[in-house]
C-alpha cells in the first residue's frame, strides 16, 4: 500500500504541475474566473478531459495485487487493472464548469479508459460517466454558493472514488480479483484523490483571490484617479483641466504618455514625445481620427498603427478611448507606452474602466452646467425685462427724430432692435462672445445718448484679440446703465460725465474694467455691494449682486469681481475671468448660441 501511495502521489504530481502552469496563463484564468458560454465550456471540457487521459497513461497497472512500476500505460492486460487520478479531473471538470461539462469529461475520460483494456475497463469507464454526471449536477448548485470550500470538494471528490470501487466491485468479474484490487487499491486512491482535489481546489482559488485583488487595486485606483481628475473635468474639455487630469492619470498607470483631445485639437499632452504632440494643434494622428469618427475603443501596438506624422516617435503602443457626453463622442483620452509589452491586460482594463468614469464625469459636468442656467433663469429673465420708462423714453425720442432727422430715427430704431434681441438671447445663452456683449452695451448707449446728448461721454477700449472669448451675458450692460443711470444723478459738479469699458488680456485671464467719473458710492455701502442686494435711494444693488452670483456659480475661485469708489471721485468696477475655462465652453456655448 505504501508504495502504490507513493507512486500515486508522484502521479498527482505531474497534473498539479500541469494545473499550476495553466494557471499562469490569463486565458485558463479567465476561464475560471468568468461566466462559462459555450466556448469556455468546450475549453473546459479538452483541458479536464486531457487530464482524464494523462491520468489514465501515467496510471499503476495493479496485477493479483501486485503493482507494476511501468511509467506509462498504453495496453492493459485482461487480468490488470489501474489505480489511478482519473476521476479527479472528472470530479474538478464537473464541479467549475456544471453538467455539460461533467459529462464531456466523463464521456472522455471513461471512453479513454475502456480502451486501454483490463478486467475493470468497464466498469472503470462506467464509474468515470457516473462521476462526470453527478460533479456536473452538484457544480451547478455549487458554483452559486459562496459557503462552499476546497473541502467540500475534497469531500464530493472522496465519496465519488469510493463510488468508483462499489462499481468495481458489483461489475468487474471475477468477483475475488475485483475485491482483491479493492482492497490494494481503495485507500490509496481515496486518499491521494482527495489531497489533489483539495491542492487543486487551493490553487482555483488562489486564481479566483488573486483576481479579486487585481480587480480591488484596479478598482481602488481608477476610483482614486477619478476623485483626483474630478475638480477639473468638472470644468469640462479645456487645456487647463486637461493638463491637470493627464499630469495625473500619468502619475498613477504605467503609460509613458497621456494625451487628451476634443473633437478637434489636442487640447494635453503629458509625458514622452511632447516635442512633437503639442496642446493646442490640431489631431495628428490617424488612429485618434479613426475613435472620434467610429466612437470605439482602439489599440495599436506599434508606430505604424499610431501613424504619428513624426518618423522619430518613440510611442510604440496605444490605447485611445472615447470621451462621450449623452453618446455622443466629445474627445478622446489616449494611454501611449514606448513599449508594447507595458500595454498588458491590467493597463487595458484600467484605461476602458478611466474612460468610462470621465465621460460620465463630463456628462456631470454638462448637467452641472446646466443646472446653474436653470438657477440663473430667474435672474436673467428679471435681467431681461426692460424698464417701461427706458421704452417709452426710447420711442418717444425716436418719434420726435423722425420729424427732424429721419436717418438718425432709422437707426435709433435699429439700435433698439439690436437691445432687444440682446436682452433675448442673453436671457437664453450661459455664455456669449465679448463682441455681442458689446453690442448690447453700445445699442443701450446709442438710445440714452440720444435722449442727453451732452450728459456724458463713452470710451470703448477693447482689444480686438479677444472679442469672440465667452462670458456671460449682461455682465457688461448692467454696469453701464448703473453708471448712466446713477453716477451723474444730482451730481454736484457740473463737469460732463465720462464712462470707460475697458477689456484686455493678462496673465491669461480676461480682465472687464467699468469706470466713470460720477458721485461715487459711500464707503459703508461699498462693503457690501454685489454680496447682497441693498435697500438705498440710490438703487438695491441688484444687478452687481446677480453679476457677482453668476460668475462664481460658473468660474468658481478663478474668476474676481472687486469695486473701487470714492465719494465724488467716481466708481471703478474690475472683472477677471480665467481665459483657460474658455476651451471647452468656446465649443459649447457657440452650439447653444446657435440653437
């Protein structure tokens, strides 16, 4: 007995080493971790039916008792019998993959056996159907239940061998040789099934523990990415935010570059060959062009693939993922490596699981955007109410002009027009460009100047470079009319009035400067002007208030909004807004100005 538990425990062995390096392989390992379709059970049925007939070749023939140390079994005598691992495979087989697979297996194995001959042939192929079977049934229920352990198959795997001897002993004739290799054979083979069904069940679930950590650490890092990235996707598709994201997405993956585009430039690119994949240039690369136009994920593992226009690129691999807002593809996220073999699965999983977390990011980021223009309706709207004396003054001026200077009355009536549809449109667009903005102050100058010619004077001072950057409507109007309309009222000088718009760019911001030469604001007023409306006979203060409100609802900490008075000296009111957030809202607020 001794030495027939030796040699079988050499037999284990060889199909433990077998398992572990199989298990080294992702392809087993997926097998064995995901649901099985009709492909994987197909996998699962060659790889546990080999091991049905590896058993069988590398079996102990058993004569009179006797055992035989031939290594490899290819012809069995009629008066031999094997003792070996066979119905281990068959066991293992039926308990991961369920009853299609069981019966492969069984069908295999036992088939296999039959024909390597013996007096115990049958009912050694019949055993072997019958385990194939029954694992099957019992892995059905047992892969559904989380309580079950390597030691509950060791148990099923035992009580299946000792089936095997009652077969062998109710078919295999004659009887007295049947219960004499019962005898020899059943405790070893009990025992030595049982210690490789438990190695074997140890080594699935080192597979299936090993694939929870794997999953738990992706999870845990593309969830840590996406809390890192969140504060800056949630102003959109711009090269400030996106420069932050890939800074960080670089740090945390193994990709040797990260690149961010919209639809039409790149708008990040972080890490090797930025020499020559520079922000702000167009999309280079032909794969970049292929996932805006399919909305797919591609992979390419070579130069060639990437097709970058450089021919000293270094980036020999890349993943590029679609970022999409409500399914349609917004820009691309794209992981290069200089080295393909560091584009393996775990990067691949994480950089589907980051794109998939960023557009939906950026889908936040639109409803949040959104969210802030259904607040500010209530705001516009009373924004873009005119004063009833403001028209009423506006078309008695315009009548009186069409008897006395009918051109000027043509255009006045224009100019009124184009107030209009200024306070229109302002009431529906979150951001416009500074042109239109103008247009809107210079309409609402050209009716009060008609009205007091001599009242005050206006000085435009824009630099032409950013006329068309976006900011919100009715952020310049409101303070010209304040100035108009308030800052020479009972004024105690009789000097001539004077209004300066002045914008210009620094430092990469916008700064919007509203100054007059009016009576000023008193000092205990000015503290908390545009932080609450106000109760005074001048006005409430509400148009500061809401211009205020709005731009640190959209521009957050980036944005400034300062006053600077003194009684009689006039007010200066200065406005800076960040010219990064303009990116991404250049693109979304044109589609919202068209529509």
């Amino acid at each position: 007995m001794t030495t027939l538990l030796i040699l079988m425990l050499e037999r284990v062995g060889i199909l433990l080493i077998v398992v572990f390096l199989l298990s080294r392989m992702s392809s087993f390992r997926k097998i064995i971790d995901n649901e099985h379709g009709m492909k994987e059970k197909m996998l699962l049925i060659a790889v546990f039916g080999t091991f049905g007939i590896i058993s069988n070749y590398t079996g102990i023939e058993i004569r009179g008792g006797e055992v035989s140390s031939q290594v490899w079994q290819t012809d069995v005598d009629l008066g031999s019998a094997l003792a070996n691992t066979r119905v281990l495979g068959v066991a293992l087989g039926g308990l991961l993959g369920g009853p299609l697979v069981g019966l492969g297996v069984g069908m295999i194995a036992g088939l296999h056996r039959m024909t390597l001959g013996g007096f115990t042939a049958v009912a050694c192929g019949v055993s072997t159907l019958l385990a194939g079977i029954v694992t099957g049934l019992i892995g059905k229920r047992f892969q559904k239940n989380e309580k079950n352990t390597p030691w509950r198959a060791v148990v099923i795997g035992i009580v299946m061998e000792c089936v095997q001897m009652g077969i062998i002993l109710m078919a295999a004739r004659p009887f007295e040789d049947a219960l004499t290799l019962v005898k020899v054979i059943a405790m070893p083979m009990i025992l030595i099934n049982g210690f490789g069904t438990l190695l074997f069940m140890l080594i699935i679930q080192s597979i299936l523990q090993e694939e929870e950590r794997t999953r738990a650490l992706q999870t845990h890092k593309a969830l840590y990415i996406a809390d890192q990235t969140m504060p800056f996707f949630r102003q959109g598709l711009n090269a400030h935010s996106c420069r932050e994201v890939a800074a960080i997405i670089l740090k945390w993956t193994n990709a040797d570059a990260i690149s961010i585009t919209n639809q039409h430039q790149v708008l990040a690119h972080v890490g090797t060959g930025a020499d020559h994949h520079v922000a702000m240039k167009s999309v280079a690369t032909q794969l970049t062009k292929n996932v805006l136009e399919q909305g797919r994920i591609l992979k390419a593992r070579s130069r060639e693939e990437i097709q970058c226009f450089h021919q000293s690129c270094t980036l020999h691999a890349a993943i590029v993922l679609p970022l999409k807002v409500h399914g349609k593809t917004a820009g691309t996220l794209k992981l290069y490596f200089t080295n393909p073999n560091q584009m393996d699965q775990v990067e691949q999983e994480l950089a589907e699981g980051l794109g998939k977390l960023f557009s939906t990011q950026l889908e936040l980021a639109e409803a949040e955007l959104q969210s802030k223009l259904l607040k500010d309706a209530e705001i516009k709207a009373l924004q873009a109410q005119v004063h009833p004396h403001f028209l009423f003054n506006a078309i008695n001026t315009i009548s009186v002009l069409c008897r006395t200077d009918s051109e000027k009355a043509r255009e006045l009536l224009l100019k009124l027009s184009v107030f209009f549809r200024s306070n229109l449109q302002g009431a529906r667009q979150m951001l416009i460009p500074l042109q239109k903005e103008l247009e809107h102050v210079e309409a609402y100058l050209s009716l009060e100047q008609a009205r007091f010619p001599d009242k005050y004077k206006v000085c435009l001072d824009i630099e032409p470079s950013i006329e068309k950057v976006l900011i919100p409507p009715f952020t310049l109007q409101p303070l010209v009319e304040n100035a108009v309309r308030h800052a020479f009222l009972k004024s105690k000088t009789k000097r001539i009035g004077q209004v300066t718009v002045r914008a210009y760019e620094e430092n990469d911001q916008m700064v919007l400067v509203t100054e007059d030469n009016g009576n000023g604001i008193d000092s205990d007023l000015l503290d908390i002007l545009g932080k609450r409306t106000v109760d005074s006979a001048e006005g409430t203060g509400t148009a500061l208030y809401n211009i205020r409100k709005r731009i640190e609802e959209i521009y957050g900490e980036e944005a400034r909004f300062h006053i600077q008075s003194e009684r009689d000296a006039g007010t200066k009111i200065v406005i800076t807004l960040p010219l990064s957030h303009n990116q991404w809202g250049d693109q979304h607020a044109e589609s919202l100005y068209r529509g």
